[in-house]
C-alpha cells in the first residue's frame, strides 16, 4: 500500500498533557480496526488492509498558557470507506472528536477518491461563462428584508437590486417560511425580470433561491426548481449535512450553480481546541461536496475571521487538483464599497463580493448601493484610488461618506 494513494490522511491539532505518539497509536488502532496486540497472527493478517497508521507526530511548542500541543498525521486505508463524506468524517473524526482536546485540522484525498466526487459543476469559468462577465470580481446582493413580505414587494426589490447592476441576487439564509412568496412564484417572477434586463441591456443575473424544507425533500426539491427555471441555488450545507450538498451537485436533473452558505459553521471551527479547521470546512469540503460558490467571513467586516484563514479558505476552493473546477470565494458580512480595494488586493479578481446592509443601505437606496459597489469594483481593477473614482461616481462618494474606506 502507498501512503498517498491508498490511505485518507488527517492531521488533528492535540493539546494536553498526553503520550503524543501513544496517543497516535491509539487513534489509528481505534478508528479502524478497533484492537491490535490481541489480535492472533491469521487475523492479524486479515486486518492489515484496514489497519490505520501513524504517519508523524509533530510535537510543537506548548501554547500561551504552558499546555503541550502537538499534530498528529494519521493515515486511514480508503478500503474502510465510501466515497462520500459522511463516511469520512465518521472514519477520521467520528468517535474522536469528543476524546478531549482534538481539532481537525486538515485531510488529504487520495485521487482514487477525490475522482468519485464530482466537485463544483459550473466552478469559477463556468459561472462567468453564464454571466459573460470575464474580467473582474462579480458582485453578489443579498435580500435583506424578505421574511414575511409579499411576492409584489419582493419583486420590486428584486428589480431595485438588479438596476443596480449586480451579477447575482441571493435569498437570505433565514429566508425559509416562505407563506407570502412561495418559491415556485419567486423564480418565476424573479427571472421575468432577469429575462426583461437581459434583453434590454444584454446584462446577464442570476438569482440564488434558498432550498429549505425537510432533507429527504431536498434533492427533488432542488431537481424540480431547475426544472421551473430557477438560476441558481443557495443552500444552508453544515445544517443539512455536506452529503445533501454532494447529491444535489451530482444529480445531473440539477444543472444550475449552487452557492453555499456557512450557516452553523461557527459552531465547528471557531474553537482553537475543538471541531474543524475553517479551511477544511469551508474550503476543501465544500469544494469537494460540490459548492461553485461559497460564502464566509471575510477579514474586515462585521463578522470577521483572520486574514490568513480567509486567504487560505480561498486558496482550498481555488488551488488546481487535476479534479476538480475551482470555486469562488465569497468573503461576505458587513461588506460595503470602502473595503473593496481591500478585498480585491487579497482575493484578486477571480472573488465576489457580496454585499446586504452595504447595498440595501446606500443613502440613495438600493440601485444606488449596488452602483456604488460596481464603481467600486471598477476603480480597483484599473488601479484607481476610491477617492479618485468617486470624484466622478456620485453613488460611490454617498457610500463612502457613510461608511468610510479601509
Ligand atoms: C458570512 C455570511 C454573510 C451573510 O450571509 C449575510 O447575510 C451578510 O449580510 P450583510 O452583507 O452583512 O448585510
């Protein structure tokens, strides 16, 4: 057996006052085939195939407040699984993520397996290709007041952040009782109005409609809005589970983008000690699931995450893997024009950026906040200052007086 093609590697970050290596042992034992030292020889010779290793043990400094740390790189036989991520997680993190103080922080795919995700359908290229926007980060609304309206205000807001020239309109995540506009009448009506702007000024949108209800519904429910004409899809992955993400992308009666939210995510990677690293969850496993687009904290806004992890979050949806397309990072929360320069110098022009309060609460309102961003996103791409753009971009001066530029 290689250790590259044929085991499912994970690193874990381990605090505390342990044997590391016995530790190791343990995990790789435990995880696998249960038992070792007792086993007799003609068993021992049955398990070797699914028998987990120690593949290092990197003992670090002790963090600031003098507790041992240290990675532990474990390899897990790809045999013991299926090619889906709930059996993975279950194999390297199932049982051990509540053994103390153990983090996830990373897993390495062998290609055999990598191969039987399809990954993101439309990716980077593919979503520009429908948008025929080529050469700049795409800007992404957001609705923000939707629950408990009416179709008919829906519509007009739709059509108010669309005069704004953005590329994609998204549900809000908390958009999921949908009484006053059911969603078969929101696609409808919302991609009249995407038809109507594309034959009066060729400008091309996509509207992102938020997939709610029960999870054994949700794949149909996904098939039968492509079917209706939807153009995109939003979906809450880490409530429903990264499974229903991968069938959803898989199915081939599902041929629009898919946009993942990080709702809940927080939950599993905020922890220095616990869960999952930000990057694995919300870069590698959502790639991996089939996300074309995903959404999470940016390092300026509201709800912000360091710059690193950010940058590495894009780096795992972008980096080549021979496999699979490469997906759109989409730092969001708190977003308005000032921080665009900022966010085009670190996430470079294959990014969204994605806007709510920062569109919706333009002083001249919504068309205006959406003209604001693109003005915005322009004067970053030909290297012009914000202030120099807005001299002659009145929206882009009203947003910055508001809220300043980073
Ligand atoms: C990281 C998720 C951001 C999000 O879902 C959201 O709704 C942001 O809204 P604003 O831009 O902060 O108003």
């Amino acid at each position: 057996m290689t250790v590259d093609q044929d085991y499912v590697i994970a690193t874990y970050l381990v605090h505390g006052n342990l044997k590391f290596h016995k530790k190791a042992e343990e995990i790789a034992v435990g995880l696998t085939v249960g038992t070792w030292t007792d086993l007799p020889a003609t068993k021992k010779e049955q398990m070797i195939p699914h028998l987990g290793k120690v593949i290092e043990v990197k003992v670090l400094n002790p963090d600031s407040n003098g507790i041992p740390k240290a990675l532990l790189i474990i390899g897990y036989p790809v045999v013991n699984m299926n090619p889906d991520i709930p059996s993975i997680l279950t194999t390297v993190f199932g049982k051990l993520s509540m053994d103390g103080q153990i983090k996830l922080i990373d897993l390495h795919l062998p290609d055999s397996l990598l191969s039987q995700f399809p990954g993101p359908r439309f990716g980077i290229d593919g979503i520009r290709r429908l948008l025929g926007v080529h050469d700049r980060p795409l800007l992404m609304s957001i609705f923000k007041q939707c629950i408990g309206l009416p179709l008919h205000e829906l519509e007009r807001e739709y059509q108010n952040q669309i005069n704004g020239q953005v590329d994609l309109v998204k549900d809000d995540e908390i958009f999921l009782r949908d009484d006053y506009a059911p969603v078969l009448k929101r696609i409808e009506a919302f991609e009249k109005c995407n038809k109507r702007q594309e034959e009066k000024n060729g400008k091309k949108v996509l509207y992102a409609v938020n997939l709610t209800g029960p999870v054994t519904l949700l794949v149909e429910q996904a098939k039968q809005l492509s079917k209706a004409g939807a153009s995109c899809l939003l979906l809450n992955v880490a409530p429903y589970g990264f499974d229903v993400l991968h069938r959803i992308s898989a199915d081939p009666d599902v041929n629009i983008p898919i946009i993942a939210h990080p709702a809940f995510t927080g939950a599993f990677y905020q922890s220095p000690y616990y869960g999952l690293s930000a990057q694995l969850l919300l870069g590698k496993l959502m790639r991996l699931s089939g996300a074309d687009i995903v959404l999470y904290p940016s390092p300026y806004g509201s709800v912000a995450m360091p710059k690193d992890v950010a940058l590495d979050i894009a780096k795992q949806l972008q980096c080549p893997n021979h496999i699979h397309r490469p997906a759109f990072p989409t730092p969001s929360a708190g977003i308005h024009p000032g921080l665009v320069p900022a966010l085009y110098r670190d996430f470079g022009e294959n990014t969204i950026i994605n806007a709510g309060g920062g569109i919706h609460g333009h002083p001249q309102g919504t068309s205006a906040g959406g003209k604001a961003f693109i003005d915005a996103i322009q004067a970053a791409v030909s290297g012009l200052s914000l202030e120099k753009a807005a001299e002659n971009a009145p929206e882009l001066r009203s947003a910055i007086q508001k809220w300043g530029a980073l």
